[in-house]
C-alpha cells in the first residue's frame, strides 16, 4: 500500500469518527473527531504526489460520499441550532441554555 493510499485510509477513518459524532451530543466528542478529520486531511495535502497516483485518485473518490454526508449532517445540526435559539428569542430568553452535553 502506498503511503498516499494509507493516508487517504486515515482520512476516511476519521469522516467514519465524525459521522458518528454527529449523531450524539457530545460536544467534546464531535470537537475531537473534527481535530482528526483535520489532521488526517493535513496527511493527505502533504503528500504532492496523490493527485497523480490512479489508486490514490480512486479512493479518494470512494471517499467523497461520506465527506459529503459529514458536511451535510453538520449543516443540518447548525440549522437546528440556529432554530432552536431563534425560538428562545422569540420567547424572550436572555440566555440559551446548552444543547450538548460537557
């Protein structure tokens, strides 16, 4: 396995760890997953050589739908969120009290 290939093995893994945060309320652990999704994708950019490499090129494809479920699922959580403290403005709260949990 190449090391471009590894890598992008990585970033998948972390996405696969985000996904996953995303679907709890954990706040820490979301903030964690995000630290290793940019870890991993900083693997990735570091090495020159995997937009030239077909295997690499491919798995990176195969990668695409998750990243792009995480970036969707995070979009929906922010609307909700922006919803939620919409509402309790609307009811005249002063504060919002927290959505996850520490």
């Amino acid at each position: 396995m190449t090391l471009g290939l590894a890598a992008l093995d990585d970033l998948f893994q972390a996405f696969e760890t985000l996904r996953l945060a995303l679907e709890g309320s954990d706040a820490a652990e979301i903030e964690a997953a995000s630290g290793e999704v940019s870890r991993a994708a900083a693997s990735v950019r570091a090495i020159g050589a995997w937009r030239s490499e077909p295997a690499v090129v491919e798995r990176l494809s195969t990668l695409l739908p998750l990243i792009e479920s995480a970036r969707v699922r995070t979009h929906v959580l922010a609307d909700h969120m922006g919803q939620r403290l919409n509402l309790l403005a609307a009811q005249g709260a002063r504060s919002a009290p927290l959505t996850y949990g520490r």
